[in-house]
C-alpha cells in the first residue's frame, strides 16, 4: 500500500512543473500541468498608458529582446 501511495504522489509530482521568477517589481509564475499551461505576469510598477509583456521560447538564452 505504501509503495502504491508513493507512486501515486511522483506520477503527480512529475506531471505538474511549478516554476517562478522574481526581479524586483516583476514577478511571473507558470505552471505546467499535462497539455495545460497556466500563467501569472505581475508588474508592480504599470502605470496608465503603459504596456508590459512576457516572452517564452525554446532557448531562452538566444532569444532577441528590445526595451
């Protein structure tokens, strides 16, 4: 029964990744959960008339930004 429970509780574990980022007045937070992603982008310091944004690619390292 144990052993069954443990298996249980890594199947779940696996398919459910949690990753976060904190930068100061940014703050993002992904979960992914089988085919699902649910996402959350916190900008503390948005203010009116201002845009901000959240990119995700396969090779975070290379990506080309612009500010």
């Amino acid at each position: 029964m144990l052993r069954l429970l443990l298996a249980a509780f890594l199947v779940s574990t696996v398919a459910a990744a949690d990753c976060t980022y904190n930068g100061g007045d940014v703050s993002a937070r992904w979960q992914v959960s089988g085919d699902k992603l649910t996402v959350e982008f916190i900008n503390k310091k948005i203010g009116n008339n201002q845009w901000t944004g959240i990119g995700f690619g396969p090779n975070m390292v290379s990506i080309p930004h612009s500010f």
